[in-house]
C-alpha cells in the first residue's frame, strides 16, 4: 500500500471487536455503578495516589469500554484505596468497590 | 481436729436420705444419658479441632495464659460476668439481662446445688460408674427423704432448689413473652431461628416446668420446699393419695435430651462454646482466617441474641437486616460462601456490633478476614512510593521541596508549589508533627482550624502532608488488602521517624488508629487532635472562650469505639459551650453514614443511616454539631443541607472549629 504520510496515531486506534462483553458483563454485575460513572474526572483531581504515579479511575473506566482492559489496570494499579473519589464523586459512585471488581475481574487468569 | 463435715454428719443417728431406687438407675434416665453423651462426645472432637488449627505459638499463648494469676482472675471475672450472670445485657437492658441470667445463672446453680446435695448425702453415686452422669439430674427421683429427720441442711438445699427453678421459670417466661412481643424486653428486632434452633428452642421451654412438674410430683417422698411442696399438695387434692410420677420424668428426661441432641446443631451450643472463646479472647490470640481456629471459637460463641440486629446502622431499613453480624456468623458457621462474602463487604465497620455483643465476639475483624481472603492477593504496585520517598523524607515532611519538580500524574515537569516558610526552616528540632491525613485534604476547613489552635497555643509545628501524603492504609486493611497496606505503612513509618518529631497529632481518627495499633512508632507520642488539644487546654497554652452555644459531640466510630477516646473531646468541647446529650452517645453512637469500612452500601443507603444519626444527635436541640473526624464533618454537613427545614438551623462544625470560636 502506498504510505501517503498520513495514519491514526497507534495509541488512539480503538478496536471495539476486542471489547469483551463477557468481562464488562461480569463487572456491572458485581458493581452496578460502572455504568453511571459521567467520565467528570473529580475522582483523578483528587486521587492520593496521583501525586505518585499516574492513576485514574475515569481513564480505568473509559479504557475498559475502548477494549484497553490492561491501560486500565496500569492506571488503577497505583490506587491506595482511600476513598477521596467516593466522596467528591457527584453521581456516588462506590469507586473503592469499582476499582476492586475492575482489578478482580480484569487481572483474572 | 475433725472437720466440720463431718461433725454435722455425725449428727444424725438416722440418715437423713435413703436410696428408694437401691440399683441408682431407671430407664427413663436413658434419653438424658443418650443426648448429654452425644453433645459432650461432639463438643470434645470440636475443641481438639479447633485448637489443632490454631497456630503453635498461638497455642502456646493460650496454654500459658491459663497460668498467669492476671489472666486467671480475668477469666473468672468474664465467665461469671458475661456467661452467666450477663452483666453486659443488664447494663443497657435490664429486663433482658434479667431473662437472659436467669436461664443461664439459675440453670447453672441449680446443676452445682444438685451435685453439692448428692456429694452431701449419697456421695457414693457421684462416681461416673456409678450414674454420676445423670443422677445429680434426677437426684429427687432416686431418694426418699427420712421424715422427721430431715435437718435444717436439708431444707437448706431444698429452699435453695426451689428458689432458682422459680428464677428460671420466670427467665422462661419472659422469653416466651418476648417471642411475641420483643420490643416490651427492648428489642426491636430479634433474630430469625433457623429449624434446629425452634427445636432446641421449644425443649428448652419445657425443660423448667417439666421438672417443676416431675419434682412436685415427688415432693412429699424425696422432699421439697415452697415451691414443689406446695404445687404437690394441689395434685394430691387433684389426683386422690397415690401420684402416679414416672411419666412426669420421662418427660424432663426426653425433653433434656432432646435439647441436647439439638445443641450442636443450633444456637445453644454457645452455652459451652463461649468459655472457650472468653479463654482464647483473654489469651489475647486474634483470629487470622474468617473460619479457621480462634474464628471457630467465635462463630460458635454467638448466641444469635440478636442484640446486634438494633445495633447496626444499617437496619435503619429492614431491608439491611440480613447483613447483621449474628446472619454473618449463621452463614459461615454453615460455610455458605456466596452469602458470607456479601454480607462481609457490606458492613460500615463502625464496630457497634462488637463493643455490644455480650460476650464480645468480633464480628468486624470477622469480616475484614473474610474481605482479606478475597482481596489481599489482588495485584497492586508502589514502586511510586520508594521512587519518591528518599528525597521527602530526609527532609521530614511529604512536601517536596522547590528543588524538586513536583510529580503531577507521573510527569514530572508540573510546576513546584511555593515553599511555604514554615517547611523551608529546619525539622528536627521541631517537636510536633501534623499529619492530616487523605480526608482531611478534602474539608480544608478543619487544617486551617488545627493551623490557627496550632498559633494560637504557640505551639512549633511541622505540617506534614502539607502538599499531600500517602494514604495510611487504614483504608486498605478495612478492605483486607493487608499486604498493599503493610507498604504504606513501612513508607509511612520511615517519614515520621526521620522527622525527628516527639509528638504526632492526627486529625483524622481513621488514621488515628492505624498509626496507634500498626505502626509501632518508638518514642514518638501518637495522639488525636482532640486529645492534643484538650492536654493544651488543661496546661494553660490555649485559652478557650465559653459562650453560650449548645453544642452536641458525635462520637466517630474509628474515635469512639475504635480508640477508646470518648472523654477528650467532651472535656475541651464543655469549655466552649454547653454540651447537650444526644439520644445515643458513647458507645451507641450511630455511624454517620459516610464509613470508609463498607464496600457495596450504595448512596442511598448511607442517605439514611445518616438521617438516623442525625435524628439522634439533635434530639436535645443542640445549635451547633460537633465532630471530630473529616468524613463525618461531611457526611453530616451534605445531609443537614440537603434535609428538611427543622434541620436547617443546625451548624455542623469540626471540633477544632468550634475550640477557635
């Protein structure tokens, strides 16, 4: 094929045959609020762990739907669970359990 | 010299009992003798497999601890207190107390008087060869009493005898009362009895009145007192001269088995079990598994009294009720796994269930050990840690200093913060260090209130976490991530130590008691901001003035129960205004709702238990609410705004806040 110069950025290129329903199937079951979080990042701005490493519970979720399950489990590996993103989180979502069952479900096998 | 036994037995020419039944035993002993042999066969087989699962030097400890005087004494203490007489019970409910020692306390005299009287006047039949497994039961039923020469020893014991079956009937009936109408006992929810409980249950209620019957039926051969004589004299004027007794004892007898047989399989086997459990507590020997060694203890020294079923903040909603700690021991007594790991991450922690059980089974360490079985091997990195941590700990504080590029997200090219004065000065003369804590980050409110009482006393601080610090893994070992907080906990512990501080002061009381109970700090002073605060008030350093406010103190959870720490902040908080009780306090004090502790409440749920706490806590119209802890400060501040119009004059205020004016 002729390289005209022009081409996706690897990085950015989502391939949503990859996304496995099963899995995300497996997480909203255990925690329901995978599916309301807005994608706000109040839960990034506040993270304990971020001052560390990076770590993002929002990046975690949209990963997850963009058929990335290992860039979210990078992103979340950091987490001390302290529980800041639960209390600014504006749709309460119970993230310390989310991340759990995203890190249960996601680092299986 | 010869003993006083003697001389009083010598008194007697004639003896006093004689044996009607020459052979000691009768076939109706048979259901009795068959059920007490059976659950003492299975309570011996379940205390060598228990205490062969128990780690070797745990078991060591446990053997040891039965030999230290302290200990000893202890022991007694507990098993009188809490087993028997149920003193727990009787402080905060004295009608159940009542109920609850006069089955246990008078079923347990009436055994030991029954075997006193046997070792007095047969002393020959207490031998196991000889029917000293059930003739002490039915000793009444094999002796005729010699009359006219019956001594006033004998009567003694027939007074004796008489007087606790009467205390037990009237335990026996209070609970069957309290079957219908619980909330009369003060119990507003009571435990669901599984089906080999409801068997255990009902022989337990004919037990008593069985033997009231079979004794009375017996009193004018084998003697009585008020009690037997007096029901017996009513069947004689019933029945005509001859009493036809035997079916009455059957009855005791199969309703003794029955009971027995049931006992391991139901609640009641706590009766037993709980010693065990009171020993290995006192031991001081925790549980390292949610169902393994001293957790067996445990699960089977609960009596499933349900007295943890009001306790819980939860059940604010019935509909949380299957939560409640007495169905997590049901269900991992039953090894009822999908059930047991729901349960267990739903609670808030907030430790109620434990500081209230009467004989203190831990149901929260229970499951924080069931949460660790799932979470603890799930991966997690902290390389980041030990990356930065060298840099920041030399010179004592977590802020990086100006030199240093500030990690943003992992990039480190984010701009430096301003050095503020205080942490450019050298540290290590400096004696007292603030660690604020994750939480506190989030409620700016309550650092600047400790920063201005922190001036205002004059005291030379160093504000650790200052630009931000790590997480304390409290949070972490609530979750049962025991092995990621262990990490934190040894960064953590290298920053405070190359402080050089003399004194840590925490305003966050979940931080509180970690680095009280794990991180071991050596010569380094560990205290809440409450107590802190309070010792500075008492030397003179801070001045406080008292207005005229009415102010209500929360207990946190982590604080209160978790802590010990009740008095502090009420003795600084009575000097800044008048301090109004609230309907629970201490001890009770209901959870805010906001608990780091449970996984999987949702919102909406917490909505109410806060609700429920604040409706305790207003009860003596206080103008200004009062809390030490940053979770609660915002638990409280978001349900008091979004409530109702009563609520609406309530301030919510951090206690340092208050201290400031």
């Amino acid at each position: 094929m002729v390289d005209f110069g022009f081409g996706l950025v690897p990085s950015s290129r989502i391939n949503l045959d990859l996304f496995d329903r099963e899995k995300y199937d497996k997480l909203t079951a255990i925690e329901p609020d995978a599916r309301i979080c807005i994608s706000c990042g109040s839960c990034t701005a506040v993270c304990t762990a971020g001052q560390f490493a990076h770590t993002s519970l929002r990046e975690a979720l949209d990963d997850i739907l963009n058929a990335n399950p290992d860039k979210a489990l990078e992103s979340l590996r950091s987490c001390q669970l302290c529980g800041k993103c639960a209390m600014v989180c504006p749709r309460g979502i119970n993230t310390r359990h989310l991340i759990l069952s995203i890190i249960k479900v996601y680092s299986g096998e | 010299m010869t003993p006083l036994f003697q001389i009083l037995a010598a008194q007697d020419v004639a003896p006093e009992v004689i044996d009607r039944i020459p052979s000691g035993y009768s076939h109706f002993v048979i259901p009795f003798a068959v059920g007490i042999t059976f659950m003492l066969c299975w309570l011996l087989v379940g205390c060598v497999r228990l205490l062969a699962a128990i780690p070797r030097h745990d078991r060591l400890t446990f053997f040891k601890s039965l030999f230290i005087p302290k200990t000893i004494v202890r022991n007694l203490k507990d098993l009188f207190g809490d087993c028997l007489l149920h003193l727990k019970i009787w402080r905060r409910k004295p009608l159940l107390g009542y109920m609850h020692s006069a089955i246990a306390f008078g079923w347990f005299m009436i055994i030991v008087l029954g075997h006193i009287e046997v070792a007095l006047f047969v002393p020959k039949r207490l031998s196991v060869t000889n029917g000293g497994l059930f003739y002490p039961i039915f000793y009444r039923y094999f002796v005729w009493m010699n009359p006219g020469h019956t001594t006033l020893r004998g009567s003694f014991f027939f007074f004796l005898m008489d007087f606790f079956l009467l205390y037990i009937l009237s335990g026996i009936a209070l609970a069957v009362f309290k079957r219908f109408r619980s909330i009369v006992l003060g119990m507003r929810h009571t435990t669901k009895p599984s089906l080999a409980d409801r068997v255990a249950l009902y022989s337990l209620w004919l037990i008593f009145p069985l033997r009231l019957l079979a004794e009375s039926f017996t009193a004018d051969l084998s003697g009585g007192s008020f009690l037997t004589v007096g029901v017996n004299r009513f069947w004689h004027l019933l029945f005509g001269d001859k009493l036809w007794f035997t079916p009455c004892w059957w009855a005791y007898s199969i309703s003794l088995g029955l009971f027995f047989v049931a006992m391991p399989f139901s609640r009641y086997m706590h009766i037993l079990t709980e010693v065990l459990w009171i020993l290995l507590r006192n031991a001081g020997i925790k549980p390292n598994h949610p169902r393994k060694g001293v957790a067996e203890a445990e699960i089977y020294a609960c009596s499933s009294c349900g007295l943890c079923l009001d306790a819980c903040p939860m059940n604010v909603q019935k509909k949380n009720l299957k939560y409640s700690s007495v169905y997590f021991i049901r269900f991992l007594r039953r090894h009822n796994e999908k059930k047991i790991s729901a349960i267990a991450d739903k609670c808030l922690m907030c430790d109620k269930c434990h500081a209230l059980c009467p004989v203190g089974v831990d149901a929260p360490a229970l499951r924080r050990a069931q949460r660790a079985t799932e979470n603890n091997s799930l991966p997690f990195d902290y390389s980041c840690i030990s990356a930065v941590d060298t840099g920041l700990a030399a010179t004592g504080v977590w802020a990086p200093d100006a030199s240093r590029p500030v990690r943003v997200n992992g990039r480190p090219d984010a701009l430096p913060p301003d050095p503020s004065p205080q942490e450019s000065l050298p540290d290590a003369s400096r004696p007292v260090l603030y660690f604020a804590g994750c939480m506190t980050r989030l409620t700016p409110r309550i650092i600047k209130a400790v920063e201005s009482v922190f001036e205002a006393a004059g005291v030379d601080y160093v504000f650790a976490d200052r630009e931000g610090g790590m997480c304390c893994g409290r949070p972490l070992m609530l979750a049962g991530r025991n092995d990621a907080a262990a990490k934190l906990i040894e960064a953590n512990k290298k920053m405070i130590e190359e402080s050089g501080c003399s004194t840590l002061v925490l305003s966050c009381p979940i931080c509180y008691k970690i680095f009280k109970e794990e991180y071991r700090l050596e010569g380094i002073k560990v205290t809440h901001y409450t107590q802190y605060f309070n010792e500075l008030i008492a030397s003179g350093r801070l001045k406080v003035e008292k207005t005229d406010r009415k102010l209500v103190y929360h207990d946190p959870c982590e604080l209160g129960r978790g802590c010990g720490v009740y008095f502090e902040p009420r003795a600084a908080l009575g000097k800044a205004g008048t301090l109004v009780k609230a309907s629970m306090e201490y001890d009770e004090s209901i959870c805010c709702g906001g608990s780091l502790g449970s996984l999987t409440l949702d919102v909406k749920d917490r909505a109410k238990i806060a609700e429920a706490s604040l409706k305790s806590l207003t009860a003596g119209s206080p103008d200004t609410i009062v809390t030490a802890c940053p979770l609660c400060l915002k638990t409280f501040s978001e349900a008091v705004a979004n409530s109702g119009s009563p609520m609406n004059g309530v301030a919510v205020k951090d206690f340092a806040e208050v201290l400031r004016g």
